[in-house]
C-alpha cells in the first residue's frame, strides 16, 4: 500500500490559494520590510535604502518595482531641482498595516531575540 492509498482524500490539505498569492509576494526577502518602513507614510528611495539595512540599490528597486504593479506602492517623482523620487502605500498597501502589526506582536512574543 503506498502513503497515497493510506489516506483519505479528507486527509489530503492543500493551502489557501490566497495565501500562496500573498506570500508569493510578501514572503520575498525585503518585501515585508520596505512594507513595515513606508507604512507610518512616504518615503524617498536614499532613506528606504537606510532604513532597511543590508539591502542594495538594485534589490529596493526590484522589490518596489514588483510591489508597484501589484498594487501595493505608488512611485511619485519630484522634477526638483534636485530630482527625487518617493514611495508611498496606496490604499491596498495601507490594508496591510494590521497584518504587519499583528505580526510585529506575535514576534515579540514568539520569536527569540525579537527586540526594538
């Protein structure tokens, strides 16, 4: 008998298809920070690059390019002078504030080493 034919197709779970769509793009590396930094408000690009330690120039533009044609982040581009460019969550991106904050606190509580 093999493991198929031993269990019920009850007993057979398949994850959410929601949470695979969520995760696909919030579960990349930095997605969930450059998220939690642009959350209090608007951001430019030199400041999210300070704020998310490690990440490089290519990678935030990566990751905001992806989070802008999901939906989640708006680019706005100041001509200056100087030219600047920020990013701010759209309405859909704010959405996720909760989340973050729920899973800020169950870090606090759950995951060893969580500090400030």
């Amino acid at each position: 008998m093999t493991v198929e034919e031993s269990h019920g197709t009850e007993a057979c779970r398949r994850v959410d298809d929601g949470i695979t769509r969520v995760f696909q793009l919030l579960g990349k590396r930095w997605t969930g920070p450059i998220v939690a930094v642009l959350t209090p408000g608007p951001a430019y690009f030199v400041d999210l690059r300070r704020a998310i330690p490690g990440i490089s120039e290519r990678m935030l533009s990566d990751r905001l390019t992806e989070l802008a044609a999901a939906g989640l982040v708006l680019r706005e581009v100041d001509e200056g002078p100087p030219l600047r460019v920020s990013y701010r969550l759209t309405e859909a991106g704010a959405a996720l504030e909760p989340a973050f904050a729920a899973l800020r606190d169950w870090s606090k509580v759950h995951l060893p080493g969580s500090g400030c």
